[in-house]
C-alpha cells in the first residue's frame, strides 16, 4: 500500500513538472508573440469629433507648417527632376525651431487635437514622403531642442523614400516624430477616386502598415500634392479623422478636419519671412 501511494505521489510530481515544463516553453514562444504583437494596434474606430463642438463658437486659428526634403548645400539637379525649394536648410530649419521655443509655442502632433483649445500657442511642424534627410538632418535637432514634429509617410519601398522601418521604428519610439499617412504611392487621389478598390487599398493599407511599424495608431493623411475631392474625402472618412491639404493658410477650427490647411517653407525663406507667417 505504501509503495502505491509512493508511485503515486512520484507520478504527481513528475506531471507537475511536465506541465511547468510546457508552461514555461508555451511562455517563452508567447513572449515573442508578445514582442510581435507591442506593434499591432487595435482596430476598432475612433470617434470622430469636430473641436469647435467642445468650446462653443470660439475659433481657434494656429499655423501648420509644411517642409519636405533638407540639405545645408543646394544638391546638383541636372536634370531637373525635383524642386529644390523643397529642401530647406537644416541651419535655417534650426533658427525657426529656436524662434518658436523662445516665443512660446507649443509643438504638437494630430494625437493632441482635441487638447489644442487648452494647449498655449500650438503649432505643427509636418514633413512630406519621409526622405532619408529627415533622420540624417531633421531628427538630431528635434533631439536636441525635444520637440516634436509630424512625417507624413509614403510607405511604397520603390519610391524615393529612404527612411527604414528601423530608422522610422527609432524615430517614433523616441516619442518625437509621429508618422502618420502619404498613400502607399504617392498617387493623385483624384486620378483615382472613382476606382473605389485602388483608392481604399491607397488610404487603408499605407495606414496599417505604419500602424504596424510604429505600434501608435495613424489618425491623418496628407492627400499627396494637396489633391482631393469629395470622393477622397469621403473615403478618407472611413479611415482617418484628418485630412490634410496644400491650401495656403492658417489652420482654423472651423474649417473641416478634412481639409486642413497648412503653410509651405521653403529652401529660400529666410526667419524674418518665417516671422512674418506666423503674424499673419
């Protein structure tokens, strides 16, 4: 009877350590599945809401700035393939991102919209494509003064948009670049727009691929060189609570959260002229 019950404790404890066993091999695979999963996001919507619903009537006017490209000397352009206004100084780049901080602004990304009518002087610093400059050049002043800007990313690799998801994995970890959606081609949404299966794979999967990459959910698009019409911008509604356009001005919250409007800097604009934008 005792060697019974002490078989049968044996077979206990070894099953014990059978199924800690399994337990910890099922752990350790489902940490890695775990690692994977930190840059899912979860898909249910957001509501959208329009900020003028929260503060009454009350208007709120601030400026979204719009660079591209930078480069300190004029890159060679024989054959006239791009604009080189598109690539401002990082010198002069600096000098507005000093002005703004010695003036008080407050440096925001779309994640903060809802918050703009309690925040001091916002103002958003947006970037276009996600050109390889933008870590080379832009990122080591916004760590250096830790302020944070907007890229608008295109996520086509055969373009000429050389950031890697490492070097986009890094900037947006570092909690001052959000990226957020260019298309997957940088196509003329209105070329398009009455071809519903393009334009949606164009707007839904540049947006889950960045989602994917960086772990943080994508609210905006930039329509790529500011185009779109109603069809885009109906179909930008099934995605994003932003879209954002190339029509000059500041922004004003009774404007539409679908046609943002945003101001250009340019390659030869000087901090007086920068300055002066921000009184208009």
């Amino acid at each position: 009877m005792r060697i019974k019950r002490k078989l049968s404790r044996l077979r206990l404890i070894r099953f014990k350590h059978l199924t800690a066993g399994i337990i910890i091999f099922m752990m350790l695979f489902s940490g890695i599945n775990v690692l994977a999963a930190d840059r899912q996001i979860v898909s249910e919507p957001v509501i959208v809401k329009e900020i003028v619903e929260q503060k009454g009537n009350k208007t709120l006017k601030f400026p979204i700035f719009m660079y591209h490209n930078s480069a300190e000397e004029e890159p060679a352009n024989p054959d006239g393939l791009y604009d080189p206004d598109l690539f401002v100084k990082p010198s002069e780049f600096e000098k507005q991102i000093e002005y703004l901080i010695e003036n008080n602004y407050t440096f925001c990304i779309f994640d903060d919209w809802y918050d703009l009518y309690d925040i001091k002087k916002p103002v958003f610093i947006t970037f276009d494509d996600g050109y390889l400059e933008n870590y080379t050049e832009i990122f080591p002043i916004l760590k250096k003064y830790n302020v944070k800007i907007t890229i608008f990313l295109v996520t086509d690799p055969h373009k000429e948009i050389k950031l890697t998801p490492e070097m986009i994995r890094e900037m947006s970890d570092s909690g001052l670049v959000k990226f957020e959606s260019h298309t997957l081609t940088h196509v003329n949404l209105t070329d398009i727009s009455s071809d519903d299966e393009r334009l949606t794979d164009e707007l839904k999967n540049s947006k889950s691929e960045i989602e994917q990459i960086t772990g943080r959910r994508v609210y905006a698009i930039a329509y790529p060189s500011g185009r779109f019409d109603n069809a885009v911008e109906d179909k930008t509604k099934e995605f994003y609570q932003f879209g954002v356009t190339t029509i000059w001005g500041m922004h004003k919250t009774n404007i539409s959260n679908y046609e943002i409007r945003r101001m250009s800097i340019g390659r030869g604009m000087t901090i007086d002229d920068f300055i002066k934008l921000l009184n208009k």
